[in-house]
C-alpha cells in the first residue's frame, strides 16, 4: 500500500537524484544524436559507426553512475519500504511537464532493481504500466521546435515546395543539383497520387528531425490527402560528385517497414520528445510494434520495457503452450517459442559438442557484437533478458525437459508465492522475432515440386521459390561481408525468411570480423597418398577459412545449386573474400541500401 502522505525529505532528495541521473543520460544521448548530422555533411564515415557503437552503451553506463551516487550519498539499499514508496511518488510528480516521462519511468525501474535486492523490491516500488501519458506532449510551450512541420504545395508548386522542404533541414553541404532532385520526388509523388483530387487538408507533413545512420540521411514524413495518407522517406546521400543527392523515393508501408527494420543499425535522430516521434511513425506503419519502433530510435531499454509488457498481455489473453521451437536443433542454443506470439526465445545450452569449442561468455561476447554493429538488414536484433519468469502450466513437458537436459543452470522451479502456482525461472534468455528458417522454406519447395521436370504451375511456383531463397542468401553473405563480418556457419538453417521475402542471419556463435579472417586456397595435393586421403592433408589456423569448400556443404541438391553458381559464384573464389578484407582494412566503408537498387533515381 502506498503511504497516506510524503513526509520524507529523504525520498524526495533520492528522487531528485534519480532525475538528475536521467536527465544526464538524454542530454548526453540526444547530444550525441545531434552530432551525426556534422558527421554526415563531413563524411565521417568512421565516426559515425564509433558514435552509433558507444551510444548503445550510454544507459548502462548512466544507471551505474546513478545508481552509485545514491549509495554514496543517501544508503538507498538500506532505506525502509516505506522510504521506496515516497520515493516513487515523488518522482511521479517530478514527471509533470516532463518531455521523456516514459524513458524516466523505465530509467527509474533500471535504478531501482539495480540497488534493491531481488527478494526485497515488489511492483510497489517500480513503474509496472505507466503512470504518466505521453498523449499531446508536444503541445507544450516550452518546446523548441515542433516535432513536424507541414507544407501545403499544389500539383504545380509540389517541386519547390519539396526544394523548400529539403533546404529548411540546413545541411552544411551542397547538392548536386536541389532542383532536379526535387522534380525527381515530385514526380514520383505525383504518379503516386494518380489522377486523384487535390483535397482541402492536402499537406506534407515531414518529422522535423533527420534520420543518420551510416552512409546515409533520411527526410521521413507523409503526404495527405483527405483520409488518405502516403508514408514517405527520401534518402540522402553524397554523391561521386562529393556532393549531396536525393538517392530515391521511398513510398508506402512496405517501404518504410525495410528502413526500420529488426534486422538494421538503429537511427541516430535528434528528438526532444521521443513518444510524438514514435506516435507520427506508428501512423506511418502500423503493423510495428511501438517497441520496435523505440529500437529503431536508439532507445533499446525503452523497446525492451515495451517489449515485456506486450508479452505479460500476450500470455494473459491466450491459452496455447510455450514448446521447442520446429526445426533442425543447434549444437549452441535452445530455441523455444510460443505458436501464437511472433517470436523466439533463445537459451544457450550448459555443453557443446565437438567441434564446437566455445563457451558462454564468449557467446554473449558475439551476440554483444551483433548489437553493436551495423546490421545492415541481415542480421536479426536481439533482446536480452535475466531471471525472466514464466507460468509453469504455460510450458510444454516436453520442454521443461529439454532445458534440464541441454541447460540446467538456466532453469529454476519455484513456487514464489507459496499458493502452489509454480513458475519457471529461465536465467538469461534472447528474443528475437521469428522467421521461416531458409532450409524449411527451401523444402517446402522441393515439396511441393521443385524438383519435378514437369512445366506445370506449382512446380514453376516452386521453382521460382527456390531461386528466391538462394539468391538472397547469396546477397545477405555480400551485404554481411561488406560490413566486416563472416558469418562462420553459412549452413542454410542458420538463416530465416522475413515477412518481407529478406534473407536475415541469426546464428552468431561463430560470427568474425572479415579483417580478422585469413581467407585461403586449398593447397595442391602433394602426392597421390594426399590427393586420396579422406583427411585434410594441409595445416588449417583457427581463423583460416577456405571459400572453395563452402560448396560440398551447401550446393549438393542440383537445383540450389544451378541458381548458386549463376549468381554467387564468386562466393567460392578466395579472391572475392580477400579483396573485401584488403578494402575494408584501407578504410573503405561499403554502401549498403535499406531499399531495393531499382528504386534508386537514374545517375545523370
């Protein structure tokens, strides 16, 4: 119960520091933020992708500054129950007219749990749903810039108004040619609207802060036209020219769901109020989660908070069981998951066998990298989460078992309450978002007549399933590899299929860097005894790797292998993977596009 009255100066001052604390981590985040757009007029390429890695460790670092002050100055840890509950409500009152009270009230949880001990903080002491709404926060007075900005063109001014549009963002660098870029949207606006009537409310609306991450600036806002709205986001880049250009026209939900995507770096965006930008792209692509969305943003803990109450509700309004999850089981992890909720819970087992040689620090080592890297839309984001609890009766027995078998020190059976309803208790868990595992979708192919001679319909269906699938797999190696990393297993079931027909990776337990790869040829047999042997004759590093021998392990079915070897053969020669590694060791920053090549505007 919460007290009658706050009586307790000690609470007050405690929560004030909490506020400090949280005010110190978004000033410096958002400053950060703030600094790619120099980083981008200067083509700080190299700098942009150090920021985009340190800013991932900013709240961690900000909870343990935190935390540490109120140990030293006020004992938090040892404060009375009734202290903690006046401390709560006074941080609640510090949240009126706060422009991030939904990133405080999850800094302040972070804080909390971090200096109470498990068996002490109860839901009493943390924000369990939220206490205080996010609803017309930019309305504020104090503001200092909208959180979008409209302009009203007309079918003949919609070029200068988009020339306008682009030149209020004030990038210190010049373009190519503003104008010709500008006709450029404009006519890909125009063909988008069709024949169709100008309305009263016709507008563009376009977010007010620019969206930085890698190579690349998005402009990201929506055009109106009576109940219809059309999501847009023009891409810019520098040009050869070493000038700016407008790459392309990105139109519609589909598109806008590519750039955000689970499976890219996230967003560097200078935002005062974060919740008015997540409420103007959720109208965008309302098929996303908001905590999706947070993720994008940069704001992980945020997504993760959002991500877990999501689940809570899940589990309370269905009935089905959580089970292992289908497919060909790894060596590393245990996968489970729960048919109707969209995503896989990954545990990573207590023994490997051979020839793994692995262990769980430097599992969570890769999977910390992942996180830290440009994903480049080929390899999935990962939530990471400790002592997570689970009804029993949720969880199928065959599963129970499975944990205790490959993962016993993960797993505790508790009855917490003493009431006889027993939890489980998983100790440190991944989520990611499920995807068909490119083995199981390449099968169903071969199912359903991949592999038949016949020209009938299912068959070329099949057929062109299978091209699909093994042409994209191809372009997630490259796009990988231009960003520095060797997948280590590229067995086909390490990799999944989005809703969005994208090939994504997931399987990091043995992820490298390129540079840190000594991509070999296999050395000629030396006499007719090795040329025989079943063994490998030659003498192989713990980084060596030897593209030619990719080939048994992948290629063996014909048809997987006619369309590999048309489009990705150069994944079999040494030179392909070495001229990478020497590129990206001189520097060299590839691009890699969150949009298909054909959308691009034609070079003049």
């Amino acid at each position: 119960m919460f007290p009658t009255r706050l009586d307790s100066t000690l609470a007050y001052e405690i929560a004030k520091a909490m506020m400090d604390g949280f005010n110190r981590h978004y000033q410096l985040f958002r400053t950060e933020s703030a600094r790619a757009k120099h980083r981008f007029e200067v083509a700080d390429w190299h700098g942009q992708q150090r920021a985009q890695r340190e800013r991932i460790e900013f709240y961690d670092l900000r909870v343990l500054e935190c935390s540490g002050r109120l140990e030293r100055e006020f004992k938090a840890g040892e404060q009375a129950m009734d202290v903690w509950q006046q401390v709560k409500l006074h941080y609640i009152g510090l949240l009126v007219d706060h422009h991030q009270p939904e990133l405080a009230e999850t800094f302040f949880n972070s804080v909390t749990t971090k200096i109470l001990h498990r068996s002490y903080f109860q839901n009493d002491f943390i924000f369990v749903r939220p206490a205080v709404s996010t609803e017309y926060i930019e309305n504020s007075e104090i503001q200092s810039k909208p959180t979008y900005r409209s302009y009203y063109p007309s079918r003949e001014t919609m070029a200068a108004v988009f020339e306008n549009l682009l030149r209020d963002f004030d990038l210190q660098k010049e373009f190519e040619n503003l104008p010709r870029d500008a006709v450029r949207v404009a006519e890909a606006m125009s063909e988008r609207l069709g024949d169709a009537k100008l309305r009263a409310n016709f507008q563009i609306q376009v977010l007010s802060g620019l969206f930085f991450r890698n190579k690349g600036c998005y402009v990201v806002g929506k055009l109106i036209n009576g109940f219809n709205e059309f999501p847009f986001a023009l891409p810019v880049l520098h040009h050869k020219s070493e000038k700016l250009v407008i790459d392309a026209a990105l139109f519609g939900e589909d598109d806008l769901l590519m750039l955000f995507s689970f499976a890219r770096a996230y967003f560097m965006v200078d935002m005062e109020i974060p919740s008015a930008y997540v409420q103007f792209l959720r109208s965008m692509m309302p098929r996303k989660p908001r905590n999706e969305i947070y993720n994008a943003l940069g704001l992980a803990k945020q997504g993760k908070t959002l991500f877990y109450r999501d689940f809570l509700h899940h589990l309370r309004h269905s009935t089905d069981k959580f089970r292992i999850a289908p497919g060909i089981k790894g060596m590393v992890m245990l996968v489970f998951d729960l048919p109707s909720f969209p995503y896989v819970f990954k545990v990573i087992k207590d023994f490997y066998p051979p020839p793994k040689d692995t262990s769980r620090e430097q599992i969570k080592g890769k999977y910390l990298l992942v996180k830290q890297h440009d994903r480049v839309g080929r390899m999935a984001d990962t939530l990471e989460y400790s002592e997570v609890g689970f009804p029993r009766d949720r969880f199928d027995d065959a599963l129970i078992e499975e944990i205790e078998k490959f993962a016993p020190s993960q797993l505790e059976i508790i009855d917490k309450d003493g009431d006889g309803k027993t939890e489980v208790i998983v100790k440190h868990v991944y989520i990611e978002r499920r995807m068909i595992p490119l083995n199981i979708y390449l099968q169903e192919a071969f199912d359903a007549g991949g592999m038949k001679p016949d020209a009938n319909l299912a068959a070329q269906e099949a057929s062109a399933q299978i091209e699909r699938g093994v042409i994209e797999y191809g372009n997630a190696i490259k796009d990988l590899v231009a960003a520095n990393i060797f997948p280590g297993d590229m067995l086909w079931k390490n990799f999944g299929i989005t809703r969005h027909g994208k090939v994504v990776f997931y399987d990091y337990d043995e992820i490298e860097y390129i540079t840190d790869c000594n991509f070999r040829k296999v050395p000629l047999p030396r006499n007719e005894e090795e040329e025989m042997s079943g063994e490998v004759w030659y003498s192989v590093g713990p980084k060596d790797v030897f593209p030619e021998t990719f080939a048994p392990f992948l290629l063996g079915n014909p048809a997987v292998r006619g369309v590999f070897m048309k489009h990705h053969a150069d994944l079999l020669d040494v030179a392909f993977w070495q001229g990478h590694k020497d590129r990206i060791a001189q520097g060299y920053v590839h691009d890699v596009f969150p949009y298909d090549r054909e959308k691009r505007f034609a070079p003049t």
